[in-house]
C-alpha cells in the first residue's frame, strides 16, 4: 500500500482490497475452475495397490468375456456380440465410477481435505462439476479399453456409424447420472460405506427393481374372463364304450362310434388377461431397457434384404418391451373353446376339408403371428422417457451437491469435520 493511499484513507476507514474479498461460495462453475478441480480429484484418486488389483480383476474378467464374443464372432452378420461389449461397457461404467464419486466428498470432509477447497476461488459448482467429471473419466477409460472390441464385433454387427455412436453416447449420460447420484449421497451421508451403499442401492432400484415393479403392477391391470370347454364324461362310461373311444383314439377312425352311448359335460374356467400397456411406462425408466431402445430397429422378416444382422440381444429386447406397450392382442391371445364330443363326433366331416383348404388354414394362422412379430418388432423406439429419468437424476443430483459444498453452512451434522 503507498503513501497517497494512506492518505487518501485515513486510519479506521475500509481499504479496498484487489482482488475483493470473497462472500461465501457462489453457485456457478467456471471452465477454469472445473478443469482445476478435475485435475486435482484425478490425482488424489489414484487408487491404491488394492484398488489397482480390484480393477485388474474385474477389467480382466471384462476383457475375457469380451475377448470370448469377439473370438465367436461367426463370418456373417451377427449383432448380438458387438450388444454383449456395450452391455460390459454400461456395466463396468455403473459399477464403477459411482463407487468412486460415492466417497469423493464425505472421504474429503473425514481427511480435512474439503474446507481448505471451499475456502479457495473454486465455488461450489467447480468443486462439485470436477469431481462428478474426474469419477465419470473412469467409464471413458473403460470404454477406451475395450474399444478395440468395440470396433472388431461392430465391423459384423450391421449397425452403422451413427447408429453405434447414438447407443454410446446413451451409455455415457446413463453412467453419468448415475455418478451424480453416488455424488449427491457422499454430499448427504456423513460416512463413506453408508453414502456407497446407498449409490449401489439406488442403482440396483433403476436396474432390477423396475423390472420387479413392472411385474408387480401388472397385478393391478388384470381383467377376467371365463372359458366354456365340452368334454366327455368319462366317469359315465360303459365298459364297451370306453374301449370303443380308446381303440378309436389310436386309430384315428371315430365313425364307429355311436353318439347316444356318451355323454358331454360342459367344464367352465377363468383366466387372467394382464393389460401391461398401463404400466409398461415403468420398464422403460429402466437404464438398460433405456439403451436397448437406442438400437436400431430390426425387421424379423426383411433384415436381409436391409443389409442387417438377424435380430440379436437388443431387437429381442425391443420386441418384448414393445409386446408390453401394445398390450394383450385379442386375436392371438383369445381362447379358443375346446369341445372335445363335436371333435370326435364330426370328425367324418371335418376330414372331409382337402388338403388345400388345411394349409391354407394353418397359413392363415401362421401369417397373424408373423405380423404380431413385425409389428412388435418395427414399434417405434422409445428411450425418451429412461433419457428424460437420468437427465432428471442428473439435474436434481448435482442440485443437491452444490448445495451441500456452499459456505458459511447453516447447519453441520453432530461430529462433522470442516477443516
């Protein structure tokens, strides 16, 4: 400070400080900021011999099933290995990087690491954005490791380019959300085991208990109907005409039966038709139901002719998430009354049908179960509503980290340390 300062102001009059003094933490990340503190978690969550052995396994159990499709992968088109590859990408992303973000801030707050961050020109949302970015940079290191899988299984899967980049690109911002979530629980857990046990039971919640609710909330759209059969009252049976029915079962040849020695009982039952497309809604809020849906859409019976692979893993998928949104068709799925005395009793006359009139009947039937398959399998994709739920949990989660990292602090947990 020179002499015209003190000058200009006297003693006990404020002095400008350059640069200003800050006011607690604001909100807004800046690039600067955010690449800093990235470099900084990338450094100081270098794992340990352990966690270099963990990783080693895992990456090489990975590796040998990945190593396993490419190896199987038969000379023609073939989708379903390049699926299993981006499967153990999702897979690896998932399980890892949330660990990592899990115990990113409360393993700072227990080492004392944390308040010294906050009290620097990083604001809350540099702190919060490297760390989220430093765990995610995992996933990407996975992806890279088995890129050279990627590639080899990609060049016989019939996909294209933008195609494989779109489901990818899907995986990245699933595993991205997800590493928000095990963010936003070390922000509220005070200790590193509860905040990764929470992350790893959040994401099994989206994985398999999704799968659980939609199974179960189909119980609550359910509608019955009841089935009127006509059977033969074998109970009531002479010996004579017992032995007359059998010998004709095994011949074929009823017209020696006499109508007037049996009699036909009526049996009525119920059933249960499931209306899924109510709550297919769920299943698609799954994340790898989600990145299923980003697949390109196969038809079953025109691939070849598209230039693709025969329907894999994905189109499978896709068929049966469809077949839950469409719902119960009521031509395939209606019952068909069984009465078995009109069977046995016109059998003269129904084989009197030509052999013509039989296959065309069967192809009649065959062709409406052909295009229940086409038209499940050409529904049209629907990942908007699983990119709309992790975008969600994205937003909401890092919501709540910046929140949890700005100072002063209004209020701290019973035994937390800040410095």
């Amino acid at each position: 400070m020179t002499t015209d300062t003190l000058h200009e102001h006297p003693a006990g009059a404020d002095v400008p400080v350059d640069p200003p003094a800050r006011k607690g933490n604001p909100w807004l990340p800046s690039f600067h900021g955010v690449g800093l503190m990235t470099r900084i978690e990338l450094r100081r969550r270098r794992p340990s011999t352990k966690g270099y052995v963990l990783y080693g396994i895992l990456f090489a159990i990975v590796i040998a099933i990945c190593l396993a499709a490419a190896i199987f992968t038969p000379p023609q088109l073939s989708s379903t290995n390049f699926e299993i590859v981006l499967i153990m990408v999702l897979g690896v992303g998932m399980l890892i990087a949330p660990s990592l973000s899990a115990t990113s801030i409360n393993g700072d707050s227990g080492e004392g690491v944390l308040a010294p961050l906050q009290m620097s020109h990083l604001t809350a949302g540099d702190i919060a954005m490297g760390k989220l970015l430093a765990s995610w940079t995992v996933s990407v290191f996975a992806l890279v490791a088995l890129s050279p899988f990627l590639i080899y299984t990609f060049l016989s899967s019939g996909w294209t380019v933008v195609e494989m980049l779109t489901t990818i690109g899907a995986i990245l911002l699933v595993v991205l959300a997800f590493t928000a979530v095990g963010l936003a629980w070390s922000s509220i857990a005070a200790r590193a085991v509860a905040s990764v046990a929470l992350a790893h039971l959040t994401t099994g919640f989206f994985l398999i208990g999704t799968l659980i609710a939609f199974g179960v909330s189909t119980l609550l759209f359910t509608e019955e109907a009841t089935q009127r059969d006509r059977y033969i009252d074998w109970e009531t049976l002479a010996p004579e005409a017992e032995e007359a029915l059998n010998e004709a079962y095994m011949t074929g040849d009823f017209s020696a039966l006499d109508p007037d020695d049996y009699q036909c009982v009526e049996s009525e039952w119920a059933y249960t038709i499931a209306h899924t497309e109510h709550v297919a809604w769920i299943l698609l809020t799954n994340p790898a139901v989600m990145i299923t849906e980003t697949a390109p859409i196969v038809d079953p019976e025109t691939w070849e002719e598209d230039g693709r692979a025969a329907p894999g893993l994905f189109a499978n998928i896709h068929s049966m998430v469809s077949d839950a949104r469409l719902g119960p068709d009521d031509e395939l799925d209606d019952y068909i009354a069984y009465d078995e005395c009109a069977q046995l009793f016109q059998e003269a006359e129904a084989s009197e049908m030509s052999e013509e009139e039989l296959e065309a009947m069967w192809a009649e039937d065959e062709n409406r179960w052909i295009e229940r398959q086409q038209e499940l399998a050409n529904l049209e994709r629907a990942p908007w509503l699983g990119l709309s739920v992790a975008g969600v949990l994205l937003v909401g989660s890092m919501w709540i980290v910046i929140r949890r990292l700005r100072v002063p602090y209004k209020k701290l947990r019973t035994g937390t340390r800040v410095a």
